[in-house]
C-alpha cells in the first residue's frame, strides 16, 4: 500500500502547482460563434418567409366534361389510356332492408350469402304490443259503428216528423200567393175609377153645353134626355166600383189573415227543423270518428304487419346488421333500424381511383377492362358512368364508376380489382363518333403566346412563379379556354400579374378559390 505524505495534501501546496496559460479570445469567441450559427440557421429557414413576395391572383384549373372527336388514329383505337385499381361494389349503391316500425328482434331468418326474392321475410319482431293495439283499434271501431247506427235512427226519426209536418210550407205558399193576386187585382181600382170618372166629366160638360142650346130652341131635346141617363149610368158604375174595391179590400184583409195564420203554424216547424239539422250533424260527427278508428285500426294493422320484416327487391345478403335480442329504432345511427345488408349480383360496378393527372383523358361512356384478383385469367367488359365531383386530396386522385356488362356470380362486393379504361374508337356506322371526355379549362386571359403561369413548390398561399409552354384546344366556354396538353388537375395559374420566372410570390387572401 503506497503511503502519502500529509504535508503534500496541505492547504500551502496548492500554491506550487502550475497554471494553465489563459486565452481571453475563447470567452468571446464562443458564445458569438453560437450566435452566429443561431442567427445563420434562422435566416435560412425564415427566409423564405420574411423576404419580399408579389402578391398575386391563382385560380385552380377547371375540370369540364365536354363531347369529342373519338380518336381516328388506328394505332390508338382500343388502347390503353389509363389504368387504376379499384373495388367490386353494387350498381348503382348498396341495398339495406331496413324494419318500417320500432321494435325488438325476435328471430333473423336469414344467412349471409342465402339469395331472397323480392317481399321475402328476413327478420321477425316481437308483435305482442301491436296485436294488443290491434284488438284495442277493433273494439273502437265497434263502438264508434254502433254509436253512428244511432245518430242515423235519430236523424230518420227526426226527418220523418218534418215530413208528416211539410204540408205547413204549401199552406204558407197559397195563402202568399193569394195574397199577390189580391192585391194586385185592388191595384186596378184606382185606374178604373179615373175612367170612370174622366167619362162622366166628359159628358156633364157635352150635357150642359147641349141643355142651354136646348132651351133656345136650335137643338131637340131628345138627344139631351139620353145624354142625362149616361151620366145617371156612369154614376151608376162608380157607385158599383167602390163597392167592388170595398169587396176586394175585404178579400185582402182575409188573405193576410190566412196567409199570418199559415206562417204562425209553419213557425211551429222550428223545433222539428232544429232537431233534424241537429241529427244530421250528430250523423256526420259519428261518422268523422269512425274515419279517424278506422285510420288507427290501418295503422295498428299495418304495425302488425311490419313486425315480420320484408326485403323490398331481390338480392344476396351480404351482412347481417343485427341479432336476435337487439332493438331496432329510427334515427338513433345510420344502421339502426337496418337488418341485412343485400347486393344484387346482376348489377355490380367498379369504384376506380383514376390519377388526376390521367382523369383529362378519361370520359363518360368510355368502355374499360376489369380483372378481379378471384378470376385472374377473365376479362369482364365495362363502360365508366360516372365521376364523383370531388377529388381525394390525399391520394391525388379522382372517383369513377365503372359499370361490369354480364358479372359473374363469382364476384362480391370489396374484391380487389384492375381496370383498364380504352380508348375510345369512333363508329364508322354513325361516320363521326363523338364521346364524353374530361378536360382542362383555364381563364383565357391566363395564356400568352402559348405560355401561363403557374405556381410551383406551393406552401399554404406561398409559391414561386413558373412559365410553362400549354397546347390550346379550340373550345372557349364563358371565358375559359381548352387546354390539351401543359397543365395538370391541381394545378394553379396566375391571370392578373406578369412576374418573372422563379420569383417568389403571394396568393392573395381573398381568392376564396384557392382557399377552397
């Protein structure tokens, strides 16, 4: 063991050891050099935010389906323009027979895979409470027919009452109508006796002329006598007038007598009248509520019904949604009151992910070749139908149906596949073949000489400015132009500035476009 020496351990021998030289320029240097690699880091990943950009206005390329020219050229009719994978799945959407009422699942009566017809009991519910309504509707009809089967007596009573009554009304009716013919017949007298009257004075006139001549001498006096024995007449028919009126003035005053006495008797009728509007309107309650027993002894009819759950067209079931035991109620979910999942295999379809840069080329009723991984070496005919009017932005691609001519039993819902779309090749029956293709539409302020501009390395609304030389088409809708070949889906253009290429520029904020 080595022994050392305490004096050389003591606070004094300290003082002995050597110092290291000091370099002043390291207390400095460092900490500098730090923050120089700090600043120098900073600067060149925050350059790009802090520099100068022109802002500018970018709208996205336009996506139209329009009708072409199907290809002439022999080399190309029946290629291959794109091919994408896809998924086997029903035509035109899947199928989920769902129960029409809530309830709870007594037995399921069928299997994945069994092939139903159309009306085909899948699912029974247990039905205990709607047999109860059922009953419970049955005895309010009953009840409601017999309280209708009374209200209709009482009215045929109170109608028979008014009728054995009715001969009032034709009492009323005479006497009113005797009562006109009076008074028009004392309406005459006044006219008559004017007449008369203007007669006699007619004639006292001629008669006093006459007697003055007569007492002269220059007349006879016979014709003077007769001329008086008128006007004793014309007296005569007066006084017989007034007498007539007087006998006329006394029928009125009976007709009004009778025709009073007539209407007094037919006011009697207002208790039988009021009693038969008062049954027809019973009549008519009754029957309401019998309507409205009958319309609820249909509904727990139909409830009955519904508990045995029927497939409304034919399928394959591809899934069982529920159990025995489980309730199947509306809006809770979207599976809720579902209880098979059917597909039928007749008309089945592709959901292809066409490439956005290869969708330009693909349009509707185009006709494609589709493999599916269970039947390799079998190539099943197919046409596109249709796209789906969004596009995934993560998978940088487009959605397309494309409907299978003649499927085979073999094929089910979600099996892989591979899809070929051709070429379209034109009819030479029909001379020149047009079809439905997608394409490229920019504002057409946005070409120049050939050339647009574009945004390349985009970063949120950051990017730099590239010219590309496009390939115009011919075609001009509302101030967009066909673009054939130069730009992609995706692609943003700028339409009010001019910068240089490779500058770095700004989307403006507002262009709720771009945003979107």
């Amino acid at each position: 063991m080595t022994k050392v020496n305490i004096d050389s351990i003591r606070p004094e021998a300290g003082d002995d050891m050597p110092i290291p030289p000091r370099r002043a320029w390291l207390h400095l240097g460092i900490p500098l050099l730090l923050i120089a690699g700090t600043a120098a880091l900073l600067l060149g990943t925050g350059w790009d935010l802090i520099r100068v950009r022109r802002e500018v206005r970018a709208v996205p390329v336009g996506l139209r389906t329009i009708e072409v020219e199907a290809s002439a050229n022999p080399a190309r009719e029946g290629g291959v323009a794109v091919q994408a994978p896809g998924w086997v799945e029903p035509d035109p959407y899947d199928i989920f027979v769902s129960a029409l009422t809530d309830g709870v699942v007594q037995d399921i009566l069928v299997l994945e895979g069994d092939h139903l017809e159309a009306g085909q009991p899948v699912a029974l519910l247990i039905d205990d409470d709607a047999r109860l309504q059922l009953r419970g509707a049955e005895a309010m009809v009953a009840e409601q027919r017999g309280r209708l089967a009374i209200e209709e007596a009482t009215l045929v009573a109170a109608e028979l009452d008014l009728r054995e009554l009715v001969f009032l009304d034709r009492r009323v009716s005479v006497a009113e109508a005797e009562q006109s013919r009076i008074a028009a017949e004392l309406a005459g007298f006044p006219a008559r006796r004017a007449g008369l009257e203007a007669t006699k004075a007619e004639k006292k006139d001629e008669y006093d002329r006459k007697r003055r001549v007569v007492e002269s001498g220059a007349v006879p006096e016979g014709p003077v006598i007769r001329l008086g024995i008128r006007l004793q007449a014309i007296d005569a028919q007066i006084k017989a007038l007034d007498a007539e009126e007087a006998a006329v003035e006394a029928k009125l005053r009976a007709a009004d007598a009778e025709a009073m006495a007539a209407d007094r008797a037919r006011e009697l009728l207002v208790d039988e009248n009021l009693a038969v509007a008062a049954a027809t309107g019973r009549v008519e309650i009754a029957r309401g509520e019998l309507d409205a027993t009958l319309a609820t002894l249909d509904a727990a009819r139909l409830r009955l019904e519904r508990c045995t759950v029927r497939t409304p067209v034919a399928g394959v079931v591809i899934e069982r949604l529920t159990s025995p035991g489980s309730r199947l109620s509306f809006g809770d979910g979207p599976h809720t009151a579902h209880v098979v999942h059917l597909f039928n295999p007749r008309e089945l379809q592709i959901r292809a992910d066409i490439p956005l840069a290869d969708a330009a080329g693909v349009g509707v009723g185009q006709s494609a070749e589709i493999v599916i991984d269970l039947l390799p070496d079998t190539v099943f005919r197919g046409s596109v139908t249709r796209f789906l009017h969004r596009a995934d932005i993560a998978k940088n691609t487009i959605e397309a149906k494309i409907r299978i001519e003649d499927p085979s039993p073999l094929l089910k819902p979600d099996m892989l596949a591979r899809v070929r779309i051709l070429e379209a090749a034109p009819d030479e029956s029909e001379g020149i073949a047009m079809r439905r293709a997608t394409r490229i539409f920019v504002p057409a302020d946005a070409i120049e000489n050939g050339m647009a501009w574009v945004i390349a390395e985009r970063e949120g609304n950051r990017g730099t400015a590239r010219r590309r030389p496009v390939e115009v088409g011919p075609r001009i809708e509302d101030g967009w132009i066909e673009i054939v070949d130069g730009l992609r889906p995706g692609d943003l253009v700028i339409v009010d500035e001019t910068p240089l290429d490779g500058e770095a520029v700004r989307i403006r904020s507002d262009d709720e476009e771009v945003r979107s």
